[in-house]
C-alpha cells in the first residue's frame, strides 16, 4: 500500500515540470517583450577652482525600453537613474498609422533645437552648454505632453513640429517658469526643420524653435533658439570618419509690461571629427550671457550669482565600438559678474559610456 | 525698379536662379509606377527592379559601396520613403542599426514593420552561420539571427525574387500575371548564369581566401571556397599590427594567398596583410553598385566571380 502511495506520488512528482512548462508558455510568453538595454555613464572630475572633491561617480544609467503596442502606437521609455532618484524621464506613445503625421503622448523631450533634444551619452561633450541648463534644461525640456510632427510635402525633408505641454514650475531640471495655475496657461512649443544634401556625403540641417508658457508669476515666459549643423558621412568611409560642424543659439526670457525682456542667452559652436573608426577629437567655444554656472558663486556668501562666461573646450574620444566610449575632455573657462568678480575655471574630466542590449542609432 | 534699389542685382540673379531650380525640382516628379519599392540594399532593389519591370520603380537606401551596417540615419531617407508602397528589409538584423529609426521618421503607414507593404526579405532564406548558445558581444559585432549576408548565393536571390513577387501581385493584383512571369524569368536566367559561374569556379573548388568581414560564407559555400580567416579579428573590431602578423604568417604557411575586402572597408590594413603574406589583396563588390561595372544582380556576380577567378589563378 506504502509502495503504491509513493508510486503514485513519484509520477505525480514527474509530471510536474512537464505541466509548469506547458503552464509557462501559454500564460507567460516573452515572445512580444519590449527591446530593452542599459546605458551607464561614469565620470570623474578634477577642478582645481571648484570647492569640489576630485573623484570618479556614479553619473547616470538609463534603461530604455521600446516596442510596438499594437499596428497604431509604439511605445518608448527611458527611465533614468542617478544617484539621487529615479526619473521616467520619457515614456510617450507615438502613432504609426496617420500618413505624414506623427503624434506623440506622454512624458516627452520636447522637439527643441539640437542639444535639447540629445540624451546624456549622445552629448557631443561631456559638459552641457552653459545655456542649456539656464535656458530649457541641461538636458532639454522635460514634460508630459501631446506633440504632433508633419513631414511637409516638398522635394527635401521639411518638418513642422508643435506641441502643447503641461503646465510645469521652475524645478531643479526645468528652468522655464510655466507654473501659472491659471485655466488659460497651456505652455505650447514648436520647432521647424530643414535638411538638405548637399551632395552625397554632406548635409545641412537648419531648425528655429520656441517654447512658451505663462508662469506663476503671472507673466509669460518664452524661450527661442536656432540651430544649424553641417555633417559629413563618407559613403564609403561610414564607419571610419567624417565631420559635423554645428551652432546653436538659445535665448529666453520673459514679458513684463507688454514688452518682452530678454534674460539668459547663449551660443555655442562645435567642430568634431572622426579620425579614425575607433577616435573622435572635437573643439566647442561658448557664450553665455546673465547666466549662472558653478563657476560663478559669490566668494563671501557662497551663493550662486550671475554673470557672462566664455567657456573653450577640447576632447578626444575612444570608442572600441558602437557600444561603448571613454572620453577625456579639457575646458577653460572665464566669467565675469558685471561687478568686478571674474573668477575662471579649468577642469579636466574623464567620462565611461557603457550600453548593453538594444540600442537604436540616435537622431541624425 | 524699388525691388532692383532694395535687392542688389547679383542677389536678384541668385535669387531667380534658386526659384527656377526649384520649380525644376517640383517638377522633376519620379516616372509613373504602379508601386513604388524602397529597400535596404541596392541588390533586393536590383531584384524588385527585375521582378516589377516597368511597373515598379526600385530604389535603396544603402548605396552598394557604403557599409550596409552604418548606413547614417539621414532625415532625407525619411523623405526618401515616404511615399513608398513597398519596403524591403533585408532582415536578419543587418539594417537593425539605422532602420528603426528611418522606418517610423518616414510617417508612412503602409510601410511599417507587420503591415502588407513590409517585406523581409530573409524570409525562406536557409541562414548559416546562426550563433548557438549564449549570444555576447564579447565575439563583436553579430548577428544573433545569423548571418545576413545571404545575397552572396545567386540561389537566394530566386528566393527573395518569388517572394517579391507574391507581394507585388498582392499589393498590385492588376499586374500580377507579369511579376510572376517576371519572377520565373529573373530565376531562369539566374539558373543559367549560375551554371556559368560555377564552371568558372570549378578548378578552384577548396581553395582557401581571406575575407575582411563575416559576409563570404553564402558565396564560399555555393562555389566550395574556403573561408580562411579574416581581416577583422572579430566582427566590427579593426584590425590590430598584431592580428595583421599573426594572420599574415597562417597564410603563408597555409598557402593562401588572396584577400578580399569591401570598398567601405579600410584597404590599407587589407592590403598590408596580403603583402606580409606574399598574397594579392582584390577590392571586390559583394553588392550592387559597389565597383561601377556591377550595375545589377548579374553584373555583380560576373564580376566577382572574374576577379576572384584572375587572383586565385595566379
């Protein structure tokens, strides 16, 4: 009786993996999970004018996950984490079955000008522009919101881009005022783009854009920019060199009166270069004027103060493969308050890019 | 009068120059077809071209001497496409780097990934070379689908061409009795030039040669060459003074001689090792368009077939 008892429990036993299986592929298929990778990125610093430890941190990881809902929308996130918290920096829908027209719903980077619209790691220097982070963002504006793109229907690549945004205030990553709590503020935005071959290997590409929104102090506040890139791929050198001389203009402000006052603004322009499959040099020189940056901070109060900083920098790049990079930048600095306070700033600073699983080609 | 004392004269010269360049451009519209085929490579262009005749008109995003793995994710082909009926990937992840973000940039619904005018055309394609086991970078750049450069066997070409032509009779039934009979046809004479290029290959069968990238196998496999080593110590990976050494020496007592490589392959590194092994280094197309005389599927193959023929004999 004992026998057959263990009899029966050994086959039942048996059976089990066979039926958990079975189980697991009807309920749990895996076969339409998202593309999923990881970037991280590393940095280390030296400053020698900063009041700021030397070391290597921890800077950024970002998991990105993409796929496609169903035949009218696909999905994309990035979930970004930094050592001080966890940021759904963009999960937005697109449309993938209007002609011409492309709708995108959710937290989004909003189309704006070139750096705006970049990712930490696909930064061309590991140092943001100084107007960036006093104009829409260091890393861009960040913000849930429905954007519509129409690629117009001319013989080059011609696209209009508008969006409206949700009503947002100043916060540590956004420094354009759009908290107004009033019922007519809906921030809108828009961005037009250009670009054309120039022959083969080159490209031009030229975009105006703006932002604006009404604040929390009751005023509007706007910010415009331009951009303008030229880029260089040899067709049959894809992979081992090529060129991309790029500039940028950002100004914002706000509308006092009736009359609008221009605040921070800035440009920048870079010139990288491919020397080799695996080596990136570039050079980028800066402006920034009434804007606020770690160099300027007031030697008695220890707070941050305001100024115009002309910033030069230089960095070469080793990038064993599409997949990763390691980046040593140099850059001077030199600021001046109005006031009589000029301090400058030399740093050097070494970055690791790391990307494991999927990852698509960025942005052109 | 007012507009020639605003606008100097050479201005106003540039400035109607432009307009008319442009009224020209507007009206330079593309040929009527019927469909209008996008692809990734200019040989399933060359296919779709052969099976569609003049009721298509084929273009490819990749020209045949740029690197189909980087091709740069130009806004232009965005625009290049948008009016596509017909795409065709080549599937097996070769265009995975750049097509995901063209394909949507395109905003042309009929062409994204799971509606009728998707094609990928790896479909029914025997792979080699699939990786087994754990798939890691650690081995380079590959392809966890296997190895995608199936269009180096003319046999795959007649596989690619009656499954275009499945898909143009469905998206143009209109037409369809002539994509069939096209089919048939491109597969006839693709029997009959393959009958030619194997004998040509013949007295050379197990002989070994030197590739820059993982892409000969098809070819290797169908004329019974060797593929002995290649330029790349992994795929992806430029090659290291070291790799070149070590390689050059293996050829040489191994007897092998030739080296091949892509004109979007680096030809000094190529030609540097064929040299420390008393070889030949020979730049071929393994695509459409890739060396000027290889305007078509045919042409390519005649081509390569006589270059690797010239070299191996010597």
């Amino acid at each position: 009786m004992r026998l057959r008892t263990l009899a029966r429990v050994c086959i039942a036993l048996s059976c089990m993996p066979g039926m958990a299986i079975a189980q697991t592929r009807s309920m749990y298929s895996n076969l339409a999970n998202p593309s999923i990778g990881l970037n991280a990125l590393f940095l280390g610093q030296a400053a020698p004018d900063l009041d700021q430890p030397y070391g290597l941190d921890f800077q950024s990881a970002e998991l990105s996950l993409i796929s496609v809902v169903d035949p009218y929308w696909m999905l994309d996130a990035n979930i970004t984490f930094t050592p001080d918290e966890v940021d759904p920096e963009e999960v937005w829908a697109r449309t993938t079955s209007i002609p011409n027209i492309s709708v995108k719903v959710g937290k989004l980077r909003a189309t704006f000008g070139k750096q705006g619209t970049l990712h930490t790691h696909a930064f061309p220097f590991v140092q943001a522009p100084i107007i960036m982070p006093n104009s829409i963002g260091e890393e861009g504006f960040k913000d849930a919101g429905v954007e519509a793109s129409w690629l117009m229907p001319v013989p080059w690549f011609m696209e209009l881009t508008g969006g409206i945004y949700n009503a947002m205030e100043v916060n540590d990553e956004n420094p354009l005022d759009f908290g107004s709590t009033d019922h007519d503020n809906i921030p809108f935005g828009g961005h037009f783009k250009n670009q054309l071959d120039i022959g083969e290997e080159t490209t031009v590409d030229v975009g105006v854009s703006g932002l604006s929104g009404k604040g929390a102090d009751g005023y509007r506040h706007t910010a415009y920019g331009a951009d303008l890139t030229f880029r260089n791929v040899p067709a049959r050198a894809s992979n081992r060199h090529g060129w991309i001389l790029e500039g940028e203009y950002i100004a914002r402000g706000t509308s006092e009166n009736g009359t609008f006052d221009r605040q921070q603004r800035g440009w920048f322009a870079s010139f990288q270069y491919r020397f080799r499959q695996r080596w990136w040099g570039g050079i980028r020189g800066e402006q920034a004027k009434d804007c606020y940056t770690d160099v300027l901070v007031d030697p008695v109060s220890g707070d941050a103060i305001s100024g115009d900083v002309n910033r030069a920098s230089a960095n070469v790049a080793w990038t064993p493969s599409e997949f990763s990079y390691v980046r040593l930048e140099y850059s001077y600095a030199q600021a001046d308050d109005g006031n009589g306070f000029k301090p400058t700033d030399q740093r050097v600073l070494i970055q690791f890019n790391y990307t494991i699983g999927y990852h698509p080609a960025h942005a052109y | 009068m007012i507009v020639n004392r605003i606008i100097p004269e050479n201005l106003m010269r540039l400035l109607t120059r432009w307009s008319l360049g442009l009224v020209l451009v507007f009206a330079a519209s593309p040929a009527f077809a019927d469909l209008k085929v996008a692809t990734s490579l200019t040989d399933l262009a060359s296919v779709a071209q052969f099976v569609g005749g003049t009721h298509v008109e084929a273009q490819s995003l990749c020209r045949g001497y740029e690197d189909p793995h980087f091709v740069p994710a130009k806004p232009s082909l965005m625009k290049a496409i948008q009016k596509a009926d017909v795409y065709v990937s080549t599937g097996l992840e070769l265009d995975g780097g750049w097509l995901p973000v063209v394909l949507p940039g395109s905003r042309n619904p009929k062409i994204q990934q799971g509606q009728p005018g998707f094609v990928d055309a790896s479909e029914g394609i025997s792979v080699l070379e699939k990786p087994t086991g754990t798939v890691s970078r650690a081995e380079g750049d590959i392809h966890p689908l296997g190895n995608p450069h199936y269009y180096l066997d003319p046999k795959n070409l007649e596989i690619v061409a009656d499954h275009l032509a499945d898909v143009f009779s469905r998206l143009d039934p209109a037409n369809a009795a002539d994509y069939a009979a096209n089919a048939k046809a491109f597969d006839e004479r693709m029997e009959t030039a393959l009958a030619g290029w194997l004998k040509q290959m013949e007295p050379y069968a197990g002989k070994s040669i030197v590739t820059y990238h993982v892409n000969f196998i098809y070819f290797a496999d169908r004329f019974g060459l060797k593929i002995f080593g290649h330029v790349e110590p992994k795929p992806g990976i430029p090659p290291s003074a070291r790799h070149i050494s070590e390689l050059a020496e293996a050829m040489k007592q191994a007897g092998v001689t030739v080296v091949t490589y892509e004109p979007y392959y680096n030809a000094d590194a190529s030609k540097q090792l064929a040299a420390k092994a008393d070889g030949t280094a020979i730049e071929i197309a393994t695509e459409v368009d890739g060396l000027p005389e290889a305007k078509d599927v045919f042409a390519k193959f005649d081509l390569l077939v006589s270059s690797l023929v010239n070299a191996l004999s010597k």
